[in-house]
C-alpha cells in the first residue's frame, strides 16, 4: 500500500508538470535559491508547514511576519479581545511602539499624550475598563522584557535573578487580582517564562501546574507556555516527556513549532524508543516519527512507512515525502552556479 501512495504521489506531480509556469507547477526558479527545480512543494503542504520545507538551512525562509510569526499570532489574540474594533496596525503600534512613559499616561494624564497616540484607534475605540487592564498589563509585560528578551542575536541578556523572582511574585498577584480570562492567561504566561529564563525549572513546572486552568482550551498562551514547561521538564530529568509535549506544540501553534523542533531531542536510539513508549496515542506517535525525520536530514523511509501506517491522510506524511522528493531533485538536477 506504501508503494501505491508513493507511485500515487509521484504520478501526480507528472500530471501538474507542464512548461507553462503560470499555473505555479514548474519548472519553479527562484532568483534567491541555488536549485533548479520541477516540484513546487507549496501545492502540497499547507502554509502553516513552509518553514519545513527542504533547505539548506535549518529551516526554509519564513516571513516572520506572516502566520508563522509570533507577531501575528499575538496580534490576532489581542484583536479578538477587543472585539475586532481596533486597526490592527495600530494595535501593532501600541503593543510593541509604545513606552513605559506613553503607557503611564494612557492611565494617568491621557492629555497629555503625543497626537499619534490620541489619534490611535485602540485609545478611540477601546472600553475604557479593558483599555487600563490592557495598559497595565504592557506595562508589567514591558517591564519583564529585559530579562527575557534578546536585543539582537549577538548580545547576551544580563539577566539579574532577583528582579526576575519579584515580578514572578508581582505576576502570581495579578493573577489572584484580576478578573479577566485574557489577562489571567497572560500573566501565567509571563511568571511561568520568568521562572524559566532563571533557570527555576522545578518552579517552572509548580507555576505552569499550578495556574493551568487559568488557561483557555486550546489558547495561544497556553502553547506558549506549555513550550517553557516541556523545555523545564527536560532539564530536570524527563526528556522523553519533553519530546511528547514539544511535539505537541509542534502540532498546534505555528508560532511555537520551528522552536519546538530544535528542542525536540533524541541523542541516543533508547531516547527515541522511550519517546514512543510514553506516547499516549497513535496521533503523538506520528509527530514523534515526523520530528525525528525532519531532524535526519535524509530520506526515513522507517518514519514514511509509520506515519502511513498510523495516519495515511496526515499532512506530516505529505510533508516528508515532498522533502524526499525535493532531495531527489538536488541529486539529479543541476544548480544554477557552475562553480558550486
């Protein structure tokens, strides 16, 4: 059955091909890729899985401001919360642009702000008593930034344990304080990140099991979350477990899924086999196989057949099989730059 989804696959690819490029078929060059190449494998896998197509790099070129992108995935949280009235590019400047100052009077001297902030749909259109939780919310998020948050890719954070363990202690009595959902959620959220960038792990894990059901079933920052706590589960001990839960962050939050392949880890064959051994499903098996042929950089057929075997229409299975595809083409074809 493998081999007549394969010869299946493969045949359909030959029916797409056609020397007119304008039905995005092939053959497809692109002026910033060194291969030449028939398969477009964006026909066959769903956007949210672009950054796992075959590259030379540890992932395919994203834009990090499309919906694979933290950026958005917040902003379409926060739109929701204000009932879709504000302009998201203002949205966008208010959550990111503003200061500690400009959100101090938002509370406090509202006149006196700049005219790009009076004119701000989120200020016109916001209610009142959401906008202050909202403002008080930035401000607490803004001031936990720094120890959490890299400049640029070169720095170091400085990160200094005390101020981390006050605002975990500020965050756990907002969480008591406030009454809303979105911000109960949120400021879990950032105690659990704190605790985790301090190297707290087993009080990682206490906060994220103890505030749980603060989040919201299937929210953004319950997989935001759920990713610190798999990374602290793994570094006290339990990296089968960690395996299975970044896997399933992996699955469900695109924002979340290119860091949970990285710290997915499977050092040793015995590592693998106990990861599968404590999957609860067939469904966590599949993400489990699809991770770890992703991460081998070479065709798994053992992965192909398992994932075939488990769940035959899944999209991991598409996936992997175009990257086989795509790796056929770098041996046969040739690349555009002689030299190389």
């Amino acid at each position: 059955m493998l081999k007549k989804y394969f010869l299946l696959f493969v045949s359909t690819l030959l029916f797409l091909f056609n020397s007119d490029d304008t039905r995005s078929c092939g053959p497809y060059f692109d002026e910033y890729d060194d291969y030449y190449k028939i398969f477009e494998e964006d026909l066959f896998n769903p956007a949210r899985l672009k950054p796992f197509l075959l590259s030379d790099y540890i992932f395919n070129k994203t834009n990090e401001d499309g919906s694979v992108g933290p950026r958005l995935d917040n902003l379409k949280d926060w739109l929701k919360y204000l009932n879709n009235k504000p302009v998201i590019d203002d949205l966008e400047k208010f959550i990111y642009k503003t200061s500690l100052e400009d959100l101090h009077n938002f509370l406090s001297n509202p006149e006196s702000l700049k005219p790009e902030w009076k004119n701000n749909s989120v200020f016109a259109y916001a209610d009142k008593n959401k906008l202050n939780e909202a403002v008080d919310y930035l401000i607490f998020a803004k001031e936990c930034e720094p120890q959490v948050a890299l400049k640029n890719l070169w720095d170091e954070i400085e990160r200094d344990t005390l101020v981390m363990n006050k605002l975990i202690d500020s965050a756990e009595v907002k969480i008591t304080e406030v009454k809303t959902p979105f911000f109960k959620e949120r400021y879990t959220y950032q105690a659990v990140r704190l605790a985790h960038y301090s190297g707290q792990f087993e009080r990682t894990v206490l906060l994220f099991e103890k505030y749980r059901k603060n989040y919201q079933q299937g929210s953004l920052m319950y997989y935001w979350s759920l990713a610190d706590y798999a990374g602290a589960i793994r570094s006290i001990g339990n990296s089968a477990r960690a395996n299975i839960i970044f896997a399933e962050v992996f699955d469900n939050c695109p924002s979340r899924s290119r860091q949970s392949v990285l710290s997915f880890r499977y050092s040793s064959d015995s590592l693998f086999t106990e990861t599968l051994k404590q999957c609860k499903n067939n469904h966590n098996k599949v993400l489990v196989y699809t991770i770890a042929a992703y991460k081998a950089y070479s065709l798994n057929l053992e992965a192909i057949k398992k994932i075939y075997q488990y769940e035959p229409q899944s999209p991991y299975l598409t996936l992997i099989l175009s990257r086989a595809v795509s790796m056929v083409e770098r041996e046969t074809l040739p690349q555009k730059h002689l030299w190389e």
